[in-house]
C-alpha cells in the first residue's frame, strides 16, 4: 500500500467516527495537551483506531485525536505527538499532518516544550516561531516523493507564516500576553543537551531548542498548510549557567503557563480564516 493509500485509509476511518469536517489542526506538545479538553461537540478517537497511526509513548501525551468546535472553528488537535526518539522514522512522525490535510485543515498550529537559550528569556515565556534550525540528523521528505502529496524539493523560505505571526502578535497584545519571538533549534533528543551543544546551538542562532516542530512544519509545507508555532519556554538552557533538567521540571513548568497559552491559542483559532 502507497503512503497516499495509508493517508487516505486513515481519512476515511476518522471520517466514519464524527462529522467534524476541520479547517484547523493543533498539534499539542508536552503539558499543553489540555487544550482539547475546551473543545465542544468533541470526538475523541485513539490512535490506536487509527490505521497506520504510530503510538505515542512519552509521558503527558494523551495519545488521541480530538474533533470538534473551539473559539466558533472546526478543529482537529493531537493530544500528543510522536518523536523521532522514540525510535519512529520522521515521515512516521509526520503522518498525522498528511492526514490532517486529508481531513481539510488549511492551517496547522503547532506548539511545544522547550528550553531557552536566548539570555533575553525567560521560563513561563511564549515564543512565535518565525524560524527553525533543523538539527536532527535526518528529513521526513527523504525517499521517494508522491507529488498528490506535494514537490520533490518545497520552498522553506517562509515555512512559519508571515501573516500568522503578526496575527498571533496581536492577538497577544490584545489579552495581554507578552510574546517573544525567535528561531527554534530541533535536535533528535532524547538526551538533553551538554553546556558546549547549547552553547554552539546559540552561536548557529537558536533562540530555543526541542526535540519536535520541525519536521511537522517541513511537512505541512511539503503538502501546502500555512503553519504557525508556538513555543512554551519550560527551562533556561544556558549553556555557561546550565543545570540539571528533568522531564518533569519541563510538563510542571508548562501545567503553570497552560491558562495563558489556552487564552492565546484560542484568540489565534477565532481570528484565523477558516
């Protein structure tokens, strides 16, 4: 079976288990997923029901897509995402966007976890992605290429959208919620990163690093999504000040800045054309 067949195969499954058709796609990261809970008229289907769906294995990922209406939008969100160190290739990562594009999103918003390596931060900042460094070793485009997918070789020279960005500004300066704005660095993970690495990381011009976003915002290109991300800053990756990080201080940081992060994410969904 063709990738195209296993994307449209899982289309047709979610479709015969709601009658959401989305706009908009959320992929939700490391402690944010609660987002999906505000959603009304919700279908919740587990990966599991999904053909060709990978299992999300990392802890704060619930692990299921949820469909339904948020801020008067029809919206699709993954609670939980998959990672290229659990061991899945990244064009396995990035199925879901193919097949959220398949459901009809035409706007992808993306958020993570992340560590700050911009002195000018702050722990509990939100960051706009208005670029990335992709430092993970590898692409989900390599191998060959299906063009009812997308081209051979996307255009990446405005992968975070312009005109979201500036949305999302506003958006935030309307609720009161102060954003940053920078270049988010993605490593294969899973270990975090040495003094020297993050160091080396803010001298290529990282204003953050994570182990996610990157591949997905390649592939919502690849197939024509605009794409926006949003960075939660859990941790100050410092690399002359670092010290020790575990995957717990990162959900506990991101649990404390969810009520903004939800506030902002919804203002964004009200005002993004459907």
């Amino acid at each position: 079976m063709s990738r195209y067949e296993q994307i449209q195969e899982a289309r047709a499954r979610i479709q015969e288990k709601t009658s959401h058709r989305p706009a908009i796609g959320l992929i939700l990261g490391s402690g944010l997923g609660d987002l999906a809970n505000d959603m009304e008229e919700a279908d919740v289907i587990p990966y599991s029901d999904i053909p060709h769906f990978p299992e999300s294995t990392v802890e704060g990922h619930a692990g299921q897509l949820v469909l339904g209406r948020l801020s008067g939008k029809n919206v699709v969100a993954m609670q939980g995402r998959f990672h290229y160190y659990e061991g899945y290739p990244q064009r396995d990562v990035v199925f879901p966007v193919y097949v959220m594009k398949a459901l009809g999103i035409k706007t992808l918003i993306a958020t993570n976890a992340c560590g700050g390596m911009n002195p000018d931060f702050k722990a509990g900042d939100l960051m706009l992605i208005d670029d990335h460094l992709n430092l993970t070793g590898t692409n989900p485009l390599i191998g060959p290429n299906d063009s009812r997918l997308g081209v051979r070789f996307p255009d990446m020279s405005a992968a975070y959208d312009k005109d979201l960005i500036q949305l999302a500004h506003r958006v935030g300066e309307e609720l009161g919620i102060p954003l940053q704005q920078g270049v988010y660095a993605a490593i294969s993970g899973p270990a975090y990163m040495t003094p020297a690495e993050l160091i080396m990381l803010r001298n290529l011009g990282g204003d953050t690093v994570g182990m996610s976003t990157a591949p997905e915002v390649i592939a919502a290109r690849h197939c024509g999504l605009r794409s926006l991300g949003i960075s939660c800053i859990t941790d100050m990756a410092i690399g002359e000040e670092l010290e020790p990080l575990t995957h717990e201080q990162v959900v506990e940081v991101a649990n404390r800045t969810k009520p903004r992060f939800i506030q902002l994410v919804k203002g964004i969904i009200a005002e993004v054309e459907d």
